[in-house]
C-alpha cells in the first residue's frame, strides 16, 4: 500500500489546487470565448438564457481535456520552481529524499491528470460533443418559429426568405409572401392572406391560408400561378431536411478505429483514424509534459540565486511537442502509415525524462547492491 508522508502530502495539496484553479479558469476563458458565438441567438433571436447555458455547458468537458496536460506542465513547473526558489527541495534533498521521492508528488498528479483525460476523451467528451450538435441542431431547426419579424425579410436559410407584414402573439401572421429557392431551377414566390406557425417534430412550418404560388418554368420562361386555400410549408433547408451526418468528435473510438466503411468517404478513413489516437495518446502527454517540468527542475545542482534556464527550455520543449504533434496529425492524417510516430512523441519523452531524472539513482542502487553481495560472499 502506498503511503504519504507529510512532505507528500504538503506538495500534493499545492499542486492539485493549483491544477483545479488553473484548469478550470483556462477552461471558463475558452468556454466564455466559444459562446459569443451563441449570445445573438439570446440577444436578437429570443433564445432563453437557460437554454444557452444547457447548449453551451456541453462544450465544457472538450475544453478541460484539451487544457489539461498543459495546465498539468504549467502547475508541476510552477510549483517545483517556488519551492525550489524557496529553498524547500534544497532542504527536502539535504534531509535524504531521493530524486524519485522529491518527485513523488508530480507523478501522482501527472497520473490522476492522464487518467481523468482519459475518461474524458474515451467517454465524457464524444457523449457531451454528441448531445451538443443535437441540441445545437434542433435550436436551429426551430429557429425559423420565432426568427419572423414584423415588417422584415428574413432569411431563413440561403435558400428561403420570408416576409410577414404582421405577427400575432399567438403565432398567426398576416400578409405573407415566400421566396423558395430550395428546388433547383424552380424558383417559386408565395403569397398568401394569413398564416400560422407550428412546430412539428422539431421541424418548423407555417400554414398558410387564401393564397397563390407562382413559379417561372426555366425551360419554356412561362409564369404558372397556382391559387390554394391551405398549403403547408416546411422552413427547414432540404440539407436539414435530411438526417443530420455525425462529426468525428461525436463518435466512439471503437467507430473512429473501425469504421463502418459504407457510411464514410474512403478519404476520410484517416482522418477519423487520426482522432481516435489523438484521444488515446493526449493523456500521455499529460504525463510527459509533467515529467519534462521535473526533469527541468530536479535534474542538476541547486542554486541559491535560481535558475531560469532550465524553466525556460522545458517551456520551449513543450511548445515544441505540440507543434510537433500538430504536425504529425495533419500527415498522418493524409498517410496512416505515420500514426505510430503520433504514440512515439507521446510516449517517448516520459520515458527519456525518466532516464535522466531516476537513471543515476537506479545505477547507483544497483552498485550498493553489488557491493553488498559482493562484501557478503568474501
């Protein structure tokens, strides 16, 4: 069973608070960012504010996972570098601890980081991204019910303006005229006396009454004017119309990793290859970030007047990697034959920080060792 002592525990606190403060304040700065995109739909379009915050809250858990290795590099270097600049490690070394027991608490959080990304990329996320795209869908379908202004063309999609010369609280309109493009060389204008506004099935139409559809015959140029005295018509887009295709951040990794090759284009069999060993491989960059900020640290002689150098190159390092794994994405992306370098510079500077930070202490164990047996045995 693993034990704590008090210097553990002491680290630990400030590292797990400083990582709950830094992550979910980085995380509301992106999340506030992300939904201004959203307020025109409270402002001009009657949205509630109940309803954004439920669309926008689902975006949450994408933004923690993205921001959470990096927050777990800064923390780790943070907090190292104070107490190494407040003589803590120095005391902390000159009391015996090892490099592995000084850096005991950083790979405890780096672990739970690595795990909770896990369970965010495999699970949380895809489900949270899933639910948002339906609710972002169906807001939009029924946008059209309450976008109608009196007095105003609206246009409801590129292809379908509407005009209401008057809008009743109780969803009836009066003076009503449509300009349809959604056919393909059948562009029709309607009018009509009056209407209603419904919504069925997350789909909104309006039902018109005493009118007349005009459509021009692009073949033969002739006007045909056809008089109802009830027509119902859909305002959703003939592409909304359709069943709503799903994104890859949406599906689970057993589908990204085996696609069901008749229902994607073949071309983007890597793409969605790419994200799922995105989400396998992010958590361990969590850990590797964690361990380059301890190598960065701990490695070396301590000095009184501190060292920013080492700080400074393992920020550089980071930014490195991730440019690097951008980089690596967009051409595995392209050849699949290239994903397995995406897990080696995930995986591979954890274990070269490991070498260095623990590599002197295993060999100097190892010579203890020997000469033990070997004063044993004479």
């Amino acid at each position: 069973m693993l034990r704590f002592t008090t210097l553990d525990r002491y680290t630990m606190r400030q590292l797990f608070l400083a990582l709950i403060a830094t992550t979910g304040g980085l995380s509301a700065l992106i999340w506030l960012t992300q939904s201004l995109r959203f307020v025109s739909l409270v402002v001009g379009r009657g949205l509630s504010l109940r309803v954004f915050l439920e669309l926008t809250s689902l975006m949450a858990p994408s933004f923690v996972a993205v921001v959470l290795p990096i927050t777990t590099f800064v923390v780790t270097l943070f907090v190292y570098h104070r107490l190494s600049g407040d003589r803590e490690l120095t005391v902390m070394q000159a009391a015996g601890l090892s490099p592995f027991a000084l850096a005991r608490p950083g790979l405890i959080c780096a672990t739970v980081a690595m795990v909770v990304t896990f369970t965010l990329n495999l699970w949380i996320v895809p489900a949270s991204y899933h639910e948002f795209k339906q609710y972002e869908f169906q807001i939009r379908n029924k946008m059209a019910a309450f976008m109608l202004q009196d007095g105003v063309f609206t246009k409801v999609s590129d292809a379908l303006t509407v005009y209401v010369r008057e809008r009743g609280h109780d969803g009836s309109l009066k003076g009503i005229m449509i300009e349809d493009d959604r056919v393909a060389n059948s562009r029709a204008t309607i009018f009509a006396e009056r209407g209603t506004m419904l919504v069925v099935n997350d789909q909104p139409r309006v039902v018109l009454y005493d009118g007349s559809r005009q459509e021009i015959d692009h073949r033969t140029g002739r006007l045909t004017i056809l008089l109802f005295d009830r027509n119902t018509i859909d305002l959703t887009s003939s592409k909304n119309q359709e069943n709503r295709s799903r994104d890859a951040s949406e599906m689970s990794l057993s589908e990204l990793l085996h696609p069901d090759l008749t229902q994607i284009n073949i071309r983007d069999r890597g793409k969605l290859a790419v994200e799922g060993w995105r989400r396998i491989t992010t958590p361990l960059t969590a850990f590797s970030f964690a361990m380059i900020a301890l190598v960065a640290i701990l490695r070396g002689a301590f000095s009184r007047h501190g060292n920013i150098t080492r700080p400074l190159g393992a920020i550089l390092s980071v930014v490195g990697l991730l440019a690097l794994n951008l980089m690596l994405q967009n051409l595995a992306g392209r050849n699949m034959a290239l994903i397995p370098l995406i897990l080696l510079e995930s995986a591979a500077p954890a274990f070269i920080c490991a070498v260095l930070l623990f590599g002197p202490e295993i060999r100097a164990g190892r010579e203890t060792a020997a000469i033990v047996r070997q004063t044993q045995e004479g």
